[in-house]
C-alpha cells in the first residue's frame, strides 16, 4: 500500500467520529500524491506524515460560568496546537454550539497549510468551544469569555500561540479576552489579534478575509482572461467574512445578489445594501428578515430541510462564506446549470469533496480557502508585527500588504499547479505549495 494510503487509514482508525477532520486530511494528502511518491522512502523513514496528521498538543477544558438567572453553566473548551514547524501556533477561537474536538482538528490541520502560504512566519492551530453567544446577554458572553481565558491564559503568548477570532467570536469577545489575560498575567503584549483599534488592534483586520477573498477572486479570473468587474456574485453567510466580501465585490464592479444565515436566505436582484446589512449583522445581531423588513427589492426565503438555497441563484461566481459543507453535489450541479464560472472559498471546507471535483471537471475555476480566505490570518501576523513594534500601520500600508500578500498566494498556486502537472487545479497547488515549507522545516529540525 502506498504511504500516502497508510497514512490515511491511520487517521481514520486513530481518530474515530471525526468525520471533518477525515475529509480535511483526504483532501491535503491526495493533492501530495506526486510529491510524497516521488520521495516515498525518505518521507516514509521520518515520520513526515505521520508528524504532519498528528496535532504536537490538544487542550480540552472545563468552561464554567454563571448566567444571568444564577445557574451555573459548563461548556467544553478547546486548543488544538498542530504545528509550529514555521512560527509560532496562530489560528482562531470558534464559539458555536456544534464545535468538537474533530471540527477543531479539521480547522486546525487546515490552518498549518493556509499559514504556510501566506509566506509570513505562523504556525497551525484553532480552538473554541460549544458555547453559543446567540441570544446570550453582553454579561454571560463576558463570563464565558473570561472563564475561558482563564484556563487557556496558560498555553498561549505573543510569541508561542496567538488565538484570534472565527464563528461567533469577533471584537467584543476578543475584548473581553484580552482584559482578563492583561489582568492575569500583567502583560500588555500581541496575545491575541482582531482586538480593536484602541488597544493594539491593527486597522483593516476586520475587513481582511472578505478583502482578501476578493483580491485573491481578482487576480485568478484576471490570470483566466475574465474580469470580476459586471459579473454578478452569490455570497453564502451574513457575518464577518460574507459581509467584507460583499464591500469588496461592489468596490470592484461587480453586483451581489444574495446572502444567508443559518435560518435563511435573502435574493436581492438590485444588489445586496452592504450598509443595511451591516446594521442588522453588526449592530443589532438580528436575523436577515430585518433586513427584508427594511429593503422592497429583497425576498427572504426560509430554509427548509436542510437545503442552502443560495446557490440555485444564477450567479457568474459564487463565494460560500459561512461553514463547512455548506455546497453539496447537488448545489455545485446547480451553479454549474446556471453558468457559473467561479468558486472561491471565504468559509473553510465550504465545498464537499464531490462539489469540488464536480466544478473543477466542469471548468469552474475553484480557489480552496486555505488560499481564498488567507487574508485574515495574513493580517493578523500583521498585527503581530505591529504589535511588536509598538507601531501602528494605516489603512491604506495594511490594505496594500494585504492584496500584495493575496496576489502572491494564487501566483504560488498556480505555479505549483503547473509543475507539478495539474495546471488548473488550484486545490492541489495549494496544498503541495504550503505543504513543501513545512515539510522543509520540519525535517530541517530533526524528529520533535
Ligand atoms: P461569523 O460568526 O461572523 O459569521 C458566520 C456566518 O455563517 C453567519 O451568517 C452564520 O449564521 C453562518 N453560519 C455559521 N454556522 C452555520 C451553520 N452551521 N449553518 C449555516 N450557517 C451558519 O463568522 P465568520 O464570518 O468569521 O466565519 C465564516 C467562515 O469563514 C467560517 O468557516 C470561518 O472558519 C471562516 N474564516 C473566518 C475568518 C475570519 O477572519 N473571521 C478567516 C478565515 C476563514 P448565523 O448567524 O445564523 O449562525
Ligand atoms: O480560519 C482562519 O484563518 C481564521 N479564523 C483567522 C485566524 C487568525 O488567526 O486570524
């Protein structure tokens, strides 16, 4: 049997129920086929794959907090530090109710390839818990918050493992972390990134992964003879991520027609009101309908048995921004009926396996998230800079790193691609290119 073969059937048996992290590390060693079978040996006589599949460290702990009725509550917590071959651990804290130790494994595998190719010097890790902040008051998330620093205040530092934000977690819970680190450790130092601009935060990490996403979206149409200026775009999900990739689509000429949450889906023909939306995601936390409410040219559609909606809608590109597996065969068929020319991933593991391979055999051009949403923690290292320097950049100095740093990653990708003989094929490209960094530095540093 074939290393590569070996390797992912000892994570299956060695890691039952985590069907994620299964398909994150199916997808990574499949695109190392050529590469690993042209050194097998070697590989194979060090571990290599074995070292790369297996996290250095896994933190699970106990989060208790008190809720405004008086009761105590417990959540599960977790870091999951996997590789800190090329830097230091640097990935984000996800709080949503269906996060577990395989989801985490999944996003933090993920993480160590993303951070390798943004070139700038991070390591792979990711953490969260099943804490759920809807509906909670400003006070229980700060008691969750503060309990689960509290804990993980022991494993992290400015210079071994920078925790930032993901699903549920943006300015207010990185704030409440970041005050009880300070008051615990006395240290006023670049601990976590996506704080806010008064205390060390660096300008444009808010809008980097939706940026990002589209300077990244850009440049590959662009090296496809097509231009993202005209062309109409469907968005997946309304936080963080969705809502700058629709600023960015509509600086850069092109018209977005939907967004969605976890309940539902909006199909504005006019184009999405990025200043409404942002009033109802940002603002109110309030579900989409407020945003039909306010807006005669939006329809707001239910969603019903599990469907995604969003992708029936004719689109030139499509740019899933929410969760994993949120784009299935029968939606990449739907695009694919529809015309769609592009996919570019804001969300991680958006795209089944089968989607992928279904759009890549239909000539859409597929951009994996490892590389499309590389931007947020690309500035997020640049945050780590300023805050070394005790510095800050401006906009306009954080934005251009930004989209220099995008611009590379696709020409990296493609390269790799064409090399290697998949020309095209931007998931292998991703995965060989930010897998030969690490590899190189992992053998570099002996067997650890
Ligand atoms: P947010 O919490 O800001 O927004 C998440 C959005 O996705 C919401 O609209 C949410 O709807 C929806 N969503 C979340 N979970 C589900 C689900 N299970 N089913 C359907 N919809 C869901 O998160 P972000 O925008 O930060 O993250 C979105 C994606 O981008 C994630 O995959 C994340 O890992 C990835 N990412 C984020 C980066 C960042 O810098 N923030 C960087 C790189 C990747 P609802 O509000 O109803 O739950
Ligand atoms: O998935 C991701 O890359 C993030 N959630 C951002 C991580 C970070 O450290 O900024």
């Amino acid at each position: 049997m074939s290393y590569v073969d070996e390797v992912f059937d000892l994570v299956v048996a060695k890691n039952p129920a985590q069907p994620e992290f299964h398909q994150a590390v199916k997808e990574v060693l499949e695109s190392l086929r050529v590469v690993i079978e042209a050194n097998e040996e070697a590989y194979r006589k060090d571990a290599l794959l074995e070292r790369l599949v297996t996290p250095e460290r896994q933190l699970l702990f106990r989060v208790p907090w008190v809720d405004d009725k008086g009761q105590v509550q417990v959540n599960n917590g977790f870091r999951v530090q996997f590789n800190s071959a090329i830097g230091p651990y640097k990935g984000g804290l996800r709080l949503h109710p269906s996060v577990n130790l395989g989801i985490i494994k999944f996003l933090g595998f993920e993480q160590i390839f993303k951070n390798s190719l943004t070139g700038l010097p991070i390591g792979g890790g990711k953490g969260g818990s099943d804490f759920d902040p809807k509906g909670k008051s400003d006070r229980e998330v700060m008691a969750f918050c503060q309990s689960f620093i509290t804990e993980l205040h022991k494993y992290i530092g400015a210079d071994t493992d920078v925790p930032a934000g993901d699903i549920g977690t943006g300015a207010r819970e990185i704030g409440y972390m970041y005050g009880q680190y300070k008051r615990i450790t006395g240290l006023y130092e670049g601990v976590l990134t996506g704080k806010g601009l008064s205390y060390g935060g660096s300008l444009a990490r808010t809008e980097a992964t939706g940026y990002g996403l589209l300077y990244l979206t850009e440049e590959m149409l662009k090296c496809n003879g097509k231009d993202i200026a005209g062309k109409t775009v469907a968005i997946s999900g309304s936080g963080n991520v969705a809502i700058y990739a629709a600023q960015k689509a509509q600086q850069l000429g092109a018209k977005v027609v939907t967004v969605s949450d976890s309940t539902g889906w909006i199909y504005d023909p006019e184009g999405i009101d990025v200043a409404l939306l942002k009033e109802v995601k940002e603002v109110k936390r309030a579900r989409l309908t407020e945003y039909a409410a306010a807006r005669k040219s939006a329809e707001y559609h239910e969603k019903k048995n599990g469907e995604h909606g969003v992708w029936n809608v004719k689109c030139d590109v499509a740019l899933p921004c929410a969760t994993q597996n949120e784009l299935d065969l029968d939606d990449a068929k739907a695009l694919v009926a529809n015309g769609c020319i592009a996919v570019a991933e804001g969300a991680n593991m958006p795209t089944t396996m089968e989607a992928t391979e279904y759009l890549q055999k239909n000539g859409v051009l597929f951009c994996p998230g490892k590389a499309a949403n590389a931007g947020g923690v690309a500035t997020s290292a640049l945050e780590m800079s300023q805050n070394s320097e005790r510095l800050s950049w401006t906009f306009e100095e954080v934005d251009a790193k930004l989209k220099g740093i995008m611009v590379n990653i696709f020409h990296n990708l493609d390269d790799a691609a064409k090399k290697y003989g998949m020309a095209g094929n931007y998931v292998a490209g991703a995965n060989i290119a930010g897998f030969l960094k690490v590899a190189e530095a992992m053998t570099a540093q002996g067997i650890v």
